[in-house]
C-alpha cells in the first residue's frame, strides 16, 4: 500500500534504508504486534532487529559509529515503523532525543564516551522533565541539584518515564541554583543531567529508584515509569555541555526534533487505519454490496486518505526545515499538532468502518484505537503546540503601524 505518503526527493541511500524498514515492519513488527500489545510484553526481538539494522545510530556522526542520517531519513523510518506498532517507535524516540542533545550540546568528553555505545544500542536514552504535579509547565520544575565538592546532589521525584526502565541513561532536567543568583528566571536555573543507571527496576543506582511500570490504556509494550531521585550522587563531568543553567534550552532543541518524531508516528499510525479501512470496507456487505459501494462510506475513506496525505506532507516539511539549519519549531509545531490530531480522527473513522468488530480485540483498529490519544498528549499537548504556534506568528506578523 504505497500510493499515499510518498516523499519526492529522497536519496538513492534514503530510499534503501526505507524500502529495509518497511520489509522489517511487514514481516517482523506487524505479524507480532497484537499479541504483544495484548500482553504488554517488551518487544525484545524486534528491539535486537533494529540494531542490527543500525536504527539506534541512525542520527549519530558515522565518526561516532553511527549512520550520520538526516531527521527526515530519521522520521520516514519512524513513520514506518510506527505503521507497524506504535510502542516500538517509543523505544527509539527517547533513545534518539538523547542521542541528538549529547550531539548538539554535549562535551566532547561526553560525546566520545556516549555516542558510539549509543549507536550500537548498548546505551540506551531515557528523558526526563515531567514530574507529577507538572508536565507542560517545565518551568515549574521542582527536582534540585545541590553542588558538593566535584559533584551533584540530586533530589525530587520525576513521572512519566518512557525507557525509563529499559533504558540505561537517563537525560533528567532540575533545577540547579550554584551560579545563578536569586532571581534568575527559572528557564536558566535549570541543568540537565546525564544519569547513567542499570537497566530494570528498584534500586537502580545509589539514590536511585524506578519504582516500576505505569499501567497505560495502550502504548504498551514499552515501560513508561516514575524515577525517585534521594540523595544521587551524580559528578560534575555528567552535566551536560559541562556548564549548569543551560538545561531548558537543552531539553527543548531535542523536544523541537521529538515533535517531528510524534508527528510522524501520528502518520505512520493513520496509514495503518486507513489501510485496515479500506481492506475491511471491500470485504464487509451490507444491503447486497461492499460497503466500500455506499457513497457514505467512500466520503469517509476520501477524508482520511486526505488527512494522510496532508499530515505527512507537512510532517516532511518540518523535518526538512530543521536539516537544512533552519529554526523549525512552528512547523513542527504545526506538524505535531496536526498529525496527532487527524491520527486520532483517522483512526476513529477507521474505527467507525469496522461496525462492532472494531470493538473486538481480535481487530487491529482497537489497539490503534487505544494508541492514538497518546499522540495528543506527549511532547506537548495541543493547546501547548497551538501556545508555540501562536507565538511565532506574532513575531513573524508583527503589527508595524
Ligand atoms: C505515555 C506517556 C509517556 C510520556 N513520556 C514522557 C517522557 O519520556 N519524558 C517526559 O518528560 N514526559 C513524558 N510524558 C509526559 C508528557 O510530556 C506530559 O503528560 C504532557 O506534557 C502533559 O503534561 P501533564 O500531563 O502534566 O498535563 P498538564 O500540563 O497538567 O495539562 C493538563 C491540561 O491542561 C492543558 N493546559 C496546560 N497548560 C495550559 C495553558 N497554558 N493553556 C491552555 N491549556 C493548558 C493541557 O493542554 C492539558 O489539556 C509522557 C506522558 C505519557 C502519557
């Protein structure tokens, strides 16, 4: 099924590396997929698949072992691997964030030592801002770092997790007031920390508790968890970039290309109703034909092919914007915002197609179903993209009169 989401202008190397993902979906994500969901059970193999393909380095500078790829490259296989399941796209996104802010603004030092063990996905990223009692607000931030000699004294609670078990590296942003006077606005207060940290649950490190999974309507399959930050010891050579007081600035440069992955789930996610749609459309009768045959039913599969093509075409945009140097965050703003929101409709519609078997566990569309909402909500939620946009557009129009 490829007429829908094509992208013009890819590179031959694009186009293999694709054409590779998309065989692995087919044969190793979508057979399996279901049952797993259904289980909640971490998807190992399909996880060791994708190092061997490389896709935990798929970002990563070749110098640091990695593919060196573009975000678009990054995107069009997080596209494809979320037509195959949702969760698995998870387990790399946070992985990837981490992987781009270590790229960005880490220390060489840090660079060296992480990277190449990321590209293999020996080291595995998890980040981290939320806490419970906040999510959009990130300035809110409550977790503090105290300085003590050569190190960091970490403590605070943090929430929403996702790796947070799986993953051996954790990107955690506090607050951290050493050098920064009374006063200074909370954005350049805060520090990220790189938190090393054994896989698992419990006492994962001195100071250091994962409590254990959160339990989710869907997105399973990948841990989603707390992190319980007492007394954690963490030295001064693990902030990173080396210098507190940039974290905020940090955490949302890799939110910015995060957006362009959930966008691109949303895509990858919509193309998997609308296929399950149209398949299911032809072989259902009612009143003597296909309900495919019912104009009603047609409009329905026009609108979300409509929506497929739209989300995507703006999805690749924003990720074209930000690998030619550009500031992107309207457009991955917008392309965030609307591929989770046609995701969501898509799906529903979808849904709505399959009558009452779309309510039975034994379809796809009801895992999607209970997939979707999670797209509205992480790396913003959509008044929080809609803030962004709004903003930016007053800087571009601003009144002149
Ligand atoms: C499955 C899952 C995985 C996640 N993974 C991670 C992760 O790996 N790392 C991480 O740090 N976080 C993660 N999150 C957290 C996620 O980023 C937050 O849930 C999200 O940012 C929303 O924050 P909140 O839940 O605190 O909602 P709140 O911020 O409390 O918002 C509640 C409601 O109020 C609205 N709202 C808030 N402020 C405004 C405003 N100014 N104007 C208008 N409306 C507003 C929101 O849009 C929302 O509808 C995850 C969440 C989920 C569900």
């Amino acid at each position: 099924m490829t007429r829908l989401a094509r992208t013009a202008g890819l590179t031959d190397v694009q186009q293999e590396i694709l054409s590779t993902v998309r065989d692995f979906v087919d044969k190793e994500i979508l057979p399996v997929a279901t049952d797993l969901e259904h289980r909640d059970e971490y998807p190992q193999r399909i996880v060791d698949g994708l190092k061997e393909l490389g896709l935990f380095g798929l970002m990563i500078p070749e110098e640091y072992g990695g593919l060196g790829e573009s975000l678009l490259t990054y995107a069009l296989c997080v596209e494809e691997i979320a037509r195959g399941w949702m969760s698995v796209s998870g387990i790399i996104n946070t992985h990837f964030i981490v992987a781009y802010m270590l790229k960005q603004h880490g220390t060489q030092e840090q660079k060296d030592h992480f990277l190449p063990r990321m590209a293999t996905g020996e080291v595995r990223g998890a980040f981290s801002m939320s806490e419970p009692a906040l999510g959009s607000d990130v300035s809110a931030i409550t977790s503090r770092a105290v300085r003590d000699g050569d190190e960091y004294v970490l403590s605070g609670q943090k929430m929403w997790l996702t790796n947070g078990g799986s993953s051996n590296l954790v990107a955690v942003l506090v607050r951290s007031d050493e050098g920064h006077p009374e006063g200074t606005p909370p954005h350049r207060s805060m520090t990220t920390f790189l938190v090393e940290k054994e896989p698992g649950f419990g006492e994962v490190r001195p100071g250091l508790t994962v409590p254990g999974k959160i339990e989710k309507m869907g997105y399973k399959g990948v841990d989603t968890t707390e992190l319980v930050m007492d007394g954690l010891r963490i030295p001064a050579n693990r902030v990173l970039g080396g210098t507190t007081g940039r974290g905020f600035y940090q955490m949302m440069d890799g939110v910015e290309v995060g957006r362009v992955n959930v966008a691109a789930r949303g895509c990858g996610v919509a193309q998997r109703a609308f296929e399950l749609g149209i398949s299911y459309a032809q072989q259902r009768r009612t009143f003597g034909k296909p309900i495919a045959q019912h104009q009603a039913i047609q409009f329905k599969l026009a609108e979300m092919a409509t929506k497929v093509e739209a989300a995507h075409a703006m999805m690749v945009n924003a990720a074209r914007k930000k690998d030619s140097g550009e500031r992107n965050d309207l457009e991955a703003g917008m392309a965030k915002y609307l591929a989770s929101e046609y995701c969501k409709e898509v799906v529903e519609d979808a849904f709505r197609i399959h009558g009452g078997y779309g309510f039975s566990k034994e379809y796809e569309i009801e895992r999607l179903y209970r997939e979707a909402p999670m797209l509205l909500i992480g790396e913003g939620t959509a008044e929080i993209q809609k803030m962004i946009i709004g903003r930016r557009l007053l800087e571009e129009y601003r009144f002149q009169g």
